[in-house]
C-alpha cells in the first residue's frame, strides 16, 4: 500500500489512503468476500491469505491490520449478521459525506452499505455513535463464534434439527464397552460440556 501511494503521490489524506488500501487488497491483491459461510477455509487467517476468499471478519481483521501499520485507526461494530469497519473519527458525520460517488463508509464497507436487506444501510452518523465499539477480545471472539457455528451446522447435518443444546453421544467410561451399557443409566455429552 505504501508503494502505491508513493506511486501516485498520495499524501496522508484520509480518502486517498482508504482508496489505496481498497485498490491493493480487493484489486491488486484479489481479496473477495465468500457470499455464504460454509466452508471452513475462509474462517481461518493463513487460507483466506492463501485463496484470498474469506469472511467478513477475517477481510475486516486484515483491513485494520494494514490500516494500522499504515498509521490509520480503524474501528469496528457487530451490525446484524455484518461485521462493519470505518476509520476513527471524532465526526462520525464526515464518515457519510458522498465524495467522488461514495460515502467513505461505503469505501471501507462495500456493496453491503448500499444493500438495502443490510442492516448498514441504514446507519447514519448518529447511529454509529450507538454501536459498541469492538475491542481486540470481541473481534477474536466473532471470528471464533462464526467457526463454533459452521462446524456444528455440519456436525449437525446428520441429525435433522439437532440444536446446540441437545445430546451429541452417550459418555462412555474407558473401561465399559459401548454396546454393554443400559442406556437409560448414561450420562449425555452437550456442546457446552465441550469446554
């Protein structure tokens, strides 16, 4: 990114570096964002780095990492089932001022800003001072509750309408044999035993 705005003699204009960033990620680089969640491989930070497809929180971790070596903050909010970014400022108004055809949070943002099924397109400057900022804990904690719940959808597969909280498999002891034991009398093992 730094090499581009050398090349096109950018200075440190907040538009221009967030233009830069977007140009060398999702052009340059091909980063793009799987539509559906259903496989594993866009969870996980080196395969998405590889495959350059992943899921919004891990491409939104990757924009703030490079936003943040750059010297750019860039902060972030759970909204609906999207994972939304924007750069910190102390007038969240600026954020959706319409410059050059876009908003800048439709510049860090996308499509889904412009989408009206998105819960983003309907956030405005005073909006997005109501959302919860996430700190480093949440966003670990988003991009592991997103892998919780694909594994279990396909765990689950096998067994119509399995919720998390219903029995996965009966406990056995090391040393009783499965197929001797009274069933009645056996304790079930849950997800959330699963520590």
């Amino acid at each position: 990114v730094e090499a581009e705005l050398v090349s096109r003699d950018i200075g440190c204009h907040l538009v221009e570096v967030l233009e830069a960033v977007n140009l060398v990620l999702f052009e340059s680089r091909g980063l793009t964002r799987s539509p559906v969640l259903v496989d594993s491989k866009h969870s996980y930070l080196h395969s998405v780095l590889s495959s350059r497809c992943g899921s919004a929180i891990l491409l939104s971790i990757i924009y703030i990492e490079v936003c943040r070596r750059l010297g750019l903050t860039i902060v972030g909010s759970r909204v609906g089932e999207d994972f939304l970014i924007w750069p910190q400022t102390g007038y969240p108004e600026e954020l959706f001022k319409v410059t050059s055809g876009h908003s800048l949070f439709a510049i860090v943002n996308g499509r889904c800003v412009e989408d009206p099924r998105s819960m983003a397109s309907d956030l405005t400057g005073t909006s997005l001072l109501g959302l919860e900022i996430a700190t480093n804990r949440d966003i670990i904690g988003i991009a592991l509750a997103n892998l919780i719940r694909l594994h279990w959808k396909r765990a689950s597969r096998s067994n119509h309408g399995l919720m998390l909280t219903s029995p996965l498999r009966h406990v056995n002891d090391a040393g009783e044999k499965p197929n001797m034991m009274d069933k009645s009398n056996v304790p079930l093992l849950r997800p959330q035993d699963l520590r």
